[in-house]
C-alpha cells in the first residue's frame, strides 16, 4: 500500500468533509464571536468601577434591611399593640429599607449588565450546570456498575459546542483555477461562505450563507441558504446590496433564481459567456434534423443549443440597434429552405436583400395583395383538408413573417376587413400550415401606433425578445416571464442579438446571425397562390449552391422590366407576364424606374419609355 497516498487521500476527504460542514455552522460561530466582542468592548474600567460600587452599595442596602427586618420583629415582640409608637416607626424603617435596597439591586442588575461576564466564562458557568449535577447523578444512581450516560450527554454537548465553533471558524478554502480573471477571483472570495457570513450583516443580508462558489463555462455560481424569513423574492429585491458586498461592477449580470430545493436560491454572475468561442454566422447545417423545430441560438449560461417550434406563431421584440433583423434571417432563411416564405417589410430594408430569393411585399399595395393571398390559400387548404378529411395540413408551410409589425398595422388600420385576415392568419393558419411571425421594434397593443395588434398578440405563443425600451414592452415581448427582464439586457454592440426566450428561464440567449451574402446566397424560391396544389406532399427542402460570378452582361431585375416596356408591355401586369418577376418587385422597378426618367406614364396611365431610354 502506498501510505503516502492514503494518507493524502484521506486528509483531502476529510477536508472536504469538513468544509462541507463550515457553511452550516458559520452562523452560530459569527453570532458568537458577536456576542464575546460586544461583552469584551463593554468591559471597560469606568464600568468596572460602576459594577462595584453597585455591588457595595446594595450589599449596605441589603445589611441596612436586614437590620431595620430584625428591629421590626422585636419591636413586635416587645407590644401587641400594632399601633404603638415602637412597632410603626420600626415598620417605616423596614418599609424604606426594602424600597433602597430593591433600588440597589436594580442598580447592581444594570451595572452587570454594563459589564457582563466574559461569552467564555459564561459558557463554562452554563455548561457546569449540567455536568456537575450529571456526575453527581451517576454516582448516585450507580450500584453494581457505573453510569456514565449523565456524564457522556454532558462531554457531547460540551463537545457540540466546541466543534460548531471550531468549524464555524474554519475557513473554506476555494480552489482558484489559473485561468481565472482577476475580477472572477475577487468575487469568489468575497462568495466565500468565511467572508460572506462575517459580512453579509453589514448589508443587511444576515441570515443568508453561501456555498463554496463554482466556476462554470457561464460565469461564477453558488447556491445561497436562506434562513428565517428569507425567501427567493426577497433576495432578489436585495440584488443592490449583493451588487455591494461582493463589489461587482455595475454592468454585470447578477442572477437570482430558485435552486432545487427549497430554503435555497442559486446566485450566477455573467463574467463570461459560453457561446463567447463559437461563431454566431449561421450555415444550413445549423437546420436541425427534426422537422418541427429550429435552431434560435446558444445559452450564454451553458453553451447548450436552443430549439423553438418551427411551426408556431412567432413574436420577435427588439429596440432599434439591438440587432433584430440579423437574428430574424437565420429562422427566415430555415423556413425558405423548408417550405415557401412570404416577407412582408412595412420599411422595405430587408426586401432589399430577400427580394432575389422569396417573395416580398413592401408598398400599401403589395401589402395588402400579400395579406389576401396568404389568406386566400389559408382558406383553400382548409377546403382541400375538408375534402380529404385531415385535421393538419401535410403539406409543405407557408411561413409569413412581418417586419415591421407597426408600420404594416398603419398600412391596413383604416382597412378593417384586410385587418381581419391578417388576426385570422394568426388565429386560424397553423393548423393550415399557413403560420405567422412577427417581429417589432415597439412591442405595444395599446396607443396611436402599437407594435402589434391586440387580437394577434395572444396568438403569437413563441416569445422571443431582445433590449426593449421598459417595463411596458418587456410585458407584451415577453407576457407572464416579462420578470426576465429584456429592458435591462446592457446596451452595447456586444449584446447585439442577445434576449430572452419565454418560458426558458432568465438565462441571455445568443442568436445566430445572417448577412446579406449569407441571404443572396440562398436557391431562389418565389411562392405564388398558383404554385400551391390539392394535397401536395412536403417539399424536397431547397440546397444551397455553390456560389458562381453572374456573367457580366447579366440583366438585373430593372433592367428586365426597362426591356419589357420597350417591347410593347404597358402594363404591370402585361411586364409582370413578359419578365416572370413578381407584382411587387415589377412593381417597385416602374417606380424607380419612373422617378430616374427612364419610363413615364400617359394621360391613360399606360407605361411608356421615357426620352432617355427612348
């Protein structure tokens, strides 16, 4: 055997062990070194002389009464009259003699109490009172043999106490990894349960202890005991004061949540992030291989990836800046590889960058075209379900997301039947695989200008929200979990595409993101109502291509509509025919094409080339 091994073993299990125990016992040794600091400090010698001269004066006062008791009893003793002169003055005497020596003593009680016996001393005093009788009674109750067990609760007691405060005292030693930063060892310090106890009162946090603190891939973590009437909510609404004593600098995360079991709560402070060494561009290889979900991005807690539902109503929150759009493409670009994918864009930026790729709508027109045709085909294949007697369309889906929900909403306010379509399509389109996503920058149901309707927001179950402005919008971004807290996610170009996920937990997701390279180079899929056919299988998913140089004289989709008008189309419907282009990208073309001069309209609003092209 090697002993040296064993030994070192054993010594770190019994270390282990011990600091195990330190944290429950730490309270009972602060409260006792409180309680012998408070007797020390207050055994002064101005006290001292006071407890003294207490002393003598009531021992006078004591002899005093004692006196004037005795000459009571023999002026009684001397007359039977209780009236004579003798017997009452005697009876004043004692009377008064009682009052000062009550007085005395009160006094002597006070003085004591000034300067108190030491918390040792007392301990001894208090632990004899018990041990001596204990003795006395085994020798006592013994006859043939001797009984120890008086004596034996006694030396365990006595013991307890000794071995509470021992490990009360003993100071938890936390491994500290090399890697660490310099702020990360100063919070596991001052997380140290040694520390945290000694402290915790100064901040008005007695009652709580912490755990040995733990380094994860996410950051520090402990669990912390809450006695008394402490609870998670509680120390929660303490966060400032836990800020303070560990001296952590304001802009960190610092998170509070229940633990496992109850009595105790889990602090997590986010000085690093999990998804800090992954790359956030998204690929298709980030499509998972389950049909019915999607990739939304990685727990900056635990580095885990985070799945959503790819067939549930969507709603996207976030504050301008806090990189919405770029954590929108990602699921927009796994719908367009699954199914077929209708954008409308109130603003127009994103319908740059996807209108070579799926179908956008943009202007009012388009909009509302857009709106009717997601509905029409949301109607028809509730019809075909009927015929063929299903309760889910089996199809492929028609994913519709909205950006941005508030400007889309004015477009159609005054249009309250094209309204009503658009709450059906998030009512009534999921189970018809016609589904909708939204995503705002003002995640409000009330007011002039709401974010998002009313009606609809109900509807939209799946809940994600980046940096919002305040508490009003973290409510509709993120309904009943609105306590997450997505108002106060830091403002900085490194929480760029970081929120919350309803219904995960208070833990800061990092989105995956997609540039515009990334959207050019997705296969071109333009959904059209006639595209869709009775019962029709789910789609092959579309693959990315190798990305080639266009050559160069290849025509752009303006130049196309240009050539169009120049061979005799003069309608949009008549360019739309000869150029194969959507209405809304034909119908964008003409515009600007209109506005540089390169086409005009006649008096009859027929479209003509313009002197330029002419």
């Amino acid at each position: 055997m090697d002993w040296k091994q064993a030994w070192s073993t054993t010594t770190n299990t019994t270390n282990s062990a011990l600091d195990s125990l330190a944290p429950v016992c730490a309270p009972f040794a602060v409260r006792w070194d409180l309680e012998a600091d408070r007797r020390n400090k207050l055994r002064t010698q101005g006290h001292l002389k006071a407890l003294m001269a207490a002393q003598k004066e009531h021992n006078a006062a004591r002899s005093t009464h004692a006196t004037a008791k005795s000459q009571q009893l023999t002026a009684r003793a001397a007359s039977n009259n209780p009236f004579a002169a003798g017997r009452r003055a005697a009876r004043v005497a004692s009377k008064a003699a009682s009052r000062h020596e009550k007085d005395t003593r009160a006094k002597l009680k006070a003085a004591r109490v000034n300067y108190p016996s030491t918390l040792k001393a007392r301990a001894i005093q208090a632990h004899s009172v018990h041990a001596v009788p204990s003795a006395i009674a085994s020798a006592l109750t013994s006859t043939s043999h001797l009984t120890v067990w008086p004596v034996a609760t006694s030396a365990v007691l006595i013991g307890s106490n000794v071995a509470a405060l021992a490990l009360g005292r003993r100071r938890v030693r936390v491994p500290v990894d090399e890697s660490l930063s310099l702020e990360e060892r100063q919070l596991m310090e001052r997380l140290d349960p040694s520390y945290w106890v000694e402290h915790a009162p100064d901040r008005g946090l007695s009652g709580t202890v912490t755990t040995p603190p733990a380094m994860e891939p996410g950051g520090v973590r402990c669990e912390i005991r809450l006695d008394g009437t402490w609870t998670v909510k509680t120390l929660v609404e303490k966060v400032d004061s836990v800020r303070a004593l560990l001296g952590a600098r304001t802009a960190l995360r610092i998170r509070i949540t229940s633990a496992s079991r109850g009595g105790w709560a889990v602090l997590s402070l986010a000085t690093r992030s999990a998804a800090a060494g992954v790359s956030s561009l998204w690929t298709p290889d980030r499509i998972p291989s389950d049909p019915l979900s999607m990739s939304l991005g990685l727990d900056t807690e635990t580095g885990n990836e985070v799945l959503i539902p790819f067939d549930e109503r969507l709603l996207v929150s976030g504050a301008s800046g806090t990189g919405k759009s770029w954590s929108f493409r990602p699921l927009m670009a796994t719908a367009h590889l699954r199914g077929d994918l209708l954008l409308i864009d109130g603003k127009g930026e994103e319908a740059n960058i996807w209108e070579s790729v799926c179908r956008v709508a943009v202007e009012a027109a388009e909009i509302a075209a857009a709106i009717d045709e997601a509905h029409a085909e949301m109607t028809r294949r509730k019809h075909d379900m009927k015929k063929r007697g299903i309760s889910v369309w089996d199809g492929h889906q028609l994913t519709v997301p909205i950006d941005e929900g508030q400007v889309v909403l004015a477009a159609i306010a005054r249009d309250k039947e094209r309204l009503q379509r658009l709450i059906e399509l998030s009512s009534l389109g999921r189970s018809r695989g016609v589904v909708l996503w939204w995503a705002t920058q003002y995640p409000l149901t009330d007011g002039s200008a709401p974010g998002v309707h009313k009606l609809i927001a109900p509807n939209l179950l799946t809940r994600f929200s980046l940096r919002v402005a305040g508490t009003t919008q973290a409510q509709v971004a993120l309904d009943d979990c609105a306590h997450y807290a997505p108002h106060q996610i830091p403002d900085g170009r490194e929480y760029r595409g970081h929120g919350y996920l309803k219904g995960y937990g208070p833990r800061l997701l990092r989105t995956w993101t997609l540039d515009d390279a990334g959207v050019r180079a997705l296969p071109k899929a333009i959904w059209t109502p006639d595209q869709s056919t009775s019962g029709q299988a789910p789609r092959t998913p579309l693959h990315l291509v190798k990305d080639t140089p266009a050559p160069p004289d290849a025509a752009t989709n303006r130049d196309k509509v240009l050539a169009a008008v120049q061979s005799g189309a003069r309608t949009a419907r008549d360019v739309a025919d000869a150029t194969g282009l959507n209405k809304g990208t034909v119908s964008r073309e003409i515009k600007a094409l209109t506005a540089n001069g390169a086409l005009h309209r006649a008096d009859d609003g027929m479209l003509l080339p313009g002197r330029d092209a002419a």
